[in-house]
C-alpha cells in the first residue's frame, strides 16, 4: 500500500510540474505580445516626448533669466533702501533742527518779553493810585526785576536803557510804597480808631507791596516796620493801662488781712480777753468764685459796663479778665504779624510781636505785681495761678508760643506772696492763746475748725494733685500747726468721753466739708477720716464701759485671751458670769436707748450719730457673743432660774433698732 501510495504522489508531482512549464510559457509569450505593443506605442509617441523635452529645456532657460533679473533687481532695492535710510535721518536731523530753534526762538521771545517794559506799566507804576490794579502791575515789575537780576547773575549783558528803566521804575514804587505805607500806619495813631479793621482791610489787602518793599528796598521796609512797632506799641500799652486801670479799681477783697488766721473775729479785734470765735465767717467758702471762674461767659469784664453796675470782683475774676484781653489781642496781632511782614520764619515773627508787646507786658506785670503786694486773698492768688496757668495751655492749644515768658513770670511773682500768706496763718494760728480758746469750751464743731476745713477744702480744689508741691507743702503746714492746736483743744476736756465727742464733732466737720470738694484718695482726707475712725472707737469703747462695764471686762479679756498663746480661764467667778447674764437681760434695751441718748447729746452731725450707734451696737453684739460662749462653758444654763438673752435674739433686736434709727 505504501508503494501505491508513492507513486500516485509521484504521478500527481510530475503533472504539476508540466502544468508549470506550461504557464510559465504562457507568461512569456504574454510579455513578448506585451513589449511589441508597447515598442509600438513608443515609436508612435517618440516625437510628442521630444517635443516636451525641447519645451522644458526652453522653460529653464527663462527660469535662468529670470533668476538673473530677480538677482539684478535686489541688488537696485537694496541701494534704494539705503538711499531712503540716507533720507530719513537726514530728515531728523533737520526736524531737530527746527525744534531746537523753535525752543531757542520761544525762550528768548520769553525772556524778552519778561524785560519788555510796556508803557502801560510805566504809567500805573508812575502815576495810578495803589489799588488792586496798583498790586498786580507791582507783581509784573516784581517779576522783571527778578528776571533781570537772575540774568545778570549769569553773565548776560543787558542794555543801559532796559536797566535804568527797570531801576527807575523800582525806585518810583518803593518810594510810593513807602509813603502809602507810612500813611497808613500813621492811621493807626488816631485816637478811638478801629485796629483791626485798617489791618485786616486795608493793610493786609495791600501786603504785596510791603513784600515788594521788602525785597527791593530793605531800608524803606525797616522804616515802615519800625514806624508800625512805634504806632501798636503806643496803642496796646495806652489801651491796656486804661483797661487795667478800670479794673484794679472794681477789684474787692475777699479775704481781709485779719482774717488771715482760724480764729475769725479775734484778729480784728486784737483783744484776746474777750475773744468770741466767729462761726459765720464766709473768707474761705470759694463756691460762688469757683463757679463764676469755671462759666466761660463774660471772661472779659467791660469796665464801663461794671462801674454802671456798681460790680466788684474777686482778683481772679480781674486777672482772668486783663489775661483774656491781653491773650486775644496778642493773638490777634501775632496772626497779623505773620501773615503782613512774615511769611516764612515764625521766630522773626516773634521778635516783631515782642518789640510790640514787651512795654505793654512789662506794664500789666508791674499792675499784677503792685495788687499782688497788696492783697491777702491767699485763695484768690492760688486760682489766678490756675487762670494763668490755663491761658498757657490755651495759647498751646492755639500753637501760638508767644506770652510763655510773660506767664511764667505772672506766676513768678504770685506764689511767693500765696506761700507767704499760707506762713502768716499758720503763725497766726500757732501765737493763738489756746488756754482762753478753751475757756467755756463745748462738745460742738469749733468754728476755727469750720474755718480750717473750708480753707484746706478751696486750696486742694485748685490743687493738681499730690504732685502739685506748693500747695501739698501748704497743706501740710496748716494741718500741722492746726492738729497742735486740736490736740490742746481736746485736752482741755477733763471727762474723756467728751475729749472723744469733741474730736468726733470737728473731725466729722472736716471730712464733711472735704467730701464735697475733694477725691476720695486726697491724702488729707485719708488722714482725717483716719482719725475720725479711731476717735469714735474709742469714744464707741468709753460709753460701752460706761453702760456695759462688767460685760465688756469679761469680753475683752477673753479676747485677750484668744489672741494670747496660753489659754487661761477667765478671772470672773461663776457667780459673777450668772450676775452679767441677769443684768443684761433686765438692763441691756434701757442701756442702749441711754447710750444713744448719749451720743445725740454729744455728737452733733445726724450722719455720724447713726453711724456711731450702729458701730456701738455691733461692737456689743462682739462683746455679748464672747460672753454667751463663756456663759455656755462655765454654767449650765437650764439651772440658772431664768432665760439668758440669746445671741440671735439679740441681734434681732439690734437690727431692729438699727431699722428705726435709719
């Protein structure tokens, strides 16, 4: 089988093989009909190629040309475009050129126009009247001289004609300048004349001419500034000495050199044998002049208006007016000052207002200097050194820096004579016979005490603190000498309660009066409520022994037992503590209502009699709650026979009292 087999392979591969043979020579007979048609066709369209070729070899030989032409053409173009560079800059060149002549051509056409002098400005110059006209035909020459001066400083020459016109003209306006001026200064002089109006008016409405004078003719400017110190020297200083005048004449004396002392009326009689303390002296209460300096209205007193009135004023109310006056007036003619001869420099325009106001300053100080001397009024000096004090601030606030001097030195002279009348009442207060003060002595306020309060209370309202060391020195020294004399004062009272009412009742007068008038951290007032605190302990512990004897004893000593390192039991019997207990209970509400009894009868100011009451009663309930604690440890109350009075029913009853005190 496998022999079969190959041979039908073999059979099948030779009839392929013939059938390959067989085509490949149908395929070579198909290229040869093929080539012969296409040799045909070639032959046929060889001279249509020909002619294409001829045709192309035609088209490069004008794409050559035409190269060579294009080349020929760049070469032309790029020896134009320089040719049009060429123009252009030239054409700049020739632009700035011109612009620079035209710039040339239009700063000298300026130039000469500025030195140009038309005769229309030679006439107003020469023959108008100084107007507004007159001001502005100023300024143009102004501006010509400048230009013709700044020329000539860089070396450029001018004509003779242009610079005799141009100094002619100058000296025709300063000349006319300085006498219209003049004139007008001179104004000034008339008596009754309205200042302010021919300097707001007139002479500031023509400040272009003093600049103009100023500038171009320094001599005649000195002369015309000269001649307006003279004219306002004469009218603030006539002015001021008969205002000031007017009113030293209105001033009263709110305090009298014999009442420069505690004692009221005693100075003025000078007889100590029948010295009567006057309790109705009003030399210190400053309310009505503390007011009236604190109301911004009517700051200027007008004299005439015053004396029609028949009115008087304190001397603070007199400083304040001339300073108000003296202060509006310096501002006024500090402004004007500035603004007609100054306009750069403040400090020359200070040395002009002091050439103007230094005889009027000097004047109003010697005046203040004379009623200083004279015065007593020790209050009204302090609050005139708080009036110029705030007219310093003002004239800050004002940023006008020019009656600095002038303050200081006010004050100056004042607080020599204020420390000198504050040394006078103290040394008045120090030769005060005190064993006749003390003579027919009560319980009551004294009246030097009153006297003293309303003093300290006037002198510290004005103080600034406890910085302020003129009067914190003052202060000092009249509580000083004043605290010796009280000491002696209370001393004199034998029974000891009565020390204490009396320390109470001038003590409680001066915080009172302090109170309404100070802060609540001035250090006097401190001091004295310090006192008056301890002074009613005591006098609260002394009626306490009076009315609760035995039972205050046995409290305090078990305080001191308390606080002591070694407990001791109490030095009382049982008995005794029993006997306290029923005493209490009969007594203590009949007691109390005599201890305030007591207090009323002793202590004048209703305030404080409450206030003592309730400190009394509340030290008692202190004292009773150490007795009850004592009771409770030594005695069984249950076999006592009677009730001891509760701690909390005793302080039901207290508070109930208290409730109907109020």
């Amino acid at each position: 089988m496998s022999t079969s087999a190959g041979n039908q392979h073999q059979r099948a591969a030779g009839t392929q093989e013939k059938d390959v043979r067989k085509h490949a020579l149908e395929v070579a007979a198909e290229l040869g009909a093929l080539e012969e048609t296409h040799a045909a066709k070639y032959l046929t369209q060889a001279p249509l190629a020909l002619a294409v070729h001829e045709e192309v070899e035609h088209c490069l030989q004008l794409v050559d040309t035409m190269e060579e032409t294009l080349q020929g053409f760049q070469t032309n173009l790029a020896e134009v475009s320089r040719e049009i560079m060429h123009v252009q800059q030239s054409s700049s060149t020739m632009t700035l050129h011109i612009q620079n002549r035209k710039a040339a051509q239009q700063a000298l056409d300026k130039s000469l126009l500025k030195l140009v002098v038309p005769p229309t400005l030679i006439s107003v110059i020469m023959q108008n009247a100084i107007d507004d006209l007159y001001m502005d035909n100023l300024a143009v020459l102004h501006a010509k001289l400048q230009h013709a001066r700044r020329l000539e400083a860089d070396g450029t020459k001018l004509s003779s004609d242009l610079t005799g016109c141009l100094e002619r003209l100058r000296l025709a306006a300063t000349a006319r300048v300085r006498v219209f001026l003049l004139e007008k200064i001179r104004s000034l002089r008339v008596p009754n004349t309205n200042v302010q109006i021919i300097q707001q008016a007139v002479l500031l409405r023509h400040q272009p001419a003093f600049r103009f004078l100023r500038k171009w003719h320094t001599e005649a400017a000195s002369e015309v500034l000269q001649e307006y110190v003279n004219a306002m020297t004469i009218y603030y200083l006539d002015n001021f000495e008969q205002y000031s005048r007017g009113l030293w004449k209105l001033m009263t004396a709110a305090i009298e050199k014999g009442e420069l002392t505690l004692a009221g009326e005693m100075a003025k009689s000078g007889v100590f044998a029948n010295y009567r303390p006057s309790s109705q002296s009003s030399a210190f209460r400053i309310t009505d002049r503390a007011a009236s300096l604190a109301s911004t209205e009517n700051e200027v007193i007008l004299t005439h208006v015053a004396e029609d009135m028949a009115q008087t004023f304190p001397l603070e109310r007199i400083i304040r007016s001339v300073n108000a006056a003296l202060r509006d007036n310096a501002c006024a003619e500090y402004v004007f000052i500035l603004q007609f001869f100054i306009h750069r420099s403040e400090v020359e325009g200070a040395e002009i207002f002091a050439r103007v106001f230094q005889p009027t300053i000097k004047a109003m100080l010697a005046d203040l200097r004379h009623a200083v001397d004279n015065t007593y009024d020790l209050l009204g000096l302090l609050m005139s050194v708080r009036v110029l004090e705030q007219a310093g601030i003002e004239m800050e606030r004002r940023q006008m820096p020019i009656l600095e001097s002038y303050l200081q030195e006010a004050i100056m002279i004042i607080w020599p004579k204020y420390q000198l009348l504050v040394d006078r009442i103290v040394r008045n207060t120090r030769e005060l016979p005190w064993k006749k003060l003390s003579a027919g002595l009560d319980v009551k306020p004294h009246g030097m005490t009153r006297r003293f309060a309303e003093l300290s209370a006037a002198i510290l309202e004005f103080s600034l603190g406890p910085n302020d060391g003129v009067v914190q020195s003052s202060i000092l020294k009249l509580r000083s000498e004043f605290g010796m004399l009280f000491t002696k004062l209370a001393a004199s009272f034998r029974v000891p309660i009565d020390q204490h009412a009396f320390a109470i009742n001038n003590l409680a007068t001066i915080t009172t009066t302090l109170e309404r008038t100070v802060k609540e951290d001035e250090p006097l007032l401190l001091h004295y409520q310090e006192q008056l605190h301890e002074q009613a302990n005591s006098l609260i512990e002394k009626l306490l022994d009076q009315h609760f004897s035995r039972l205050t004893l046995l409290a305090r000593a078990v305080e001191q037992n308390a606080s002591s390192s070694q407990h001791q039991r109490p030095s009382f019997t049982k008995q005794q503590i029993a006997e306290i207990s029923r005493e209490f209970n009969e007594s203590w509400a009949a007691e109390v209502e005599a201890l305030q009894v007591a207090v009323q009868q002793r202590i004048v100011d209703q305030r404080t009699q409450v206030e003592l009451m309730q400190a009394a009663l509340a030290r008692l309930m202190t004292y009773y709650t150490h007795f009850y604690l004592i009771l409770e440890q030594e005695l069984d109350i249950n076999d006592l026979g009677w009730t001891p009075l509760g701690v909390q029913t005793l302080m039901v009853e207290v508070k109930k009292f208290v409730a109907h005190e109020r």
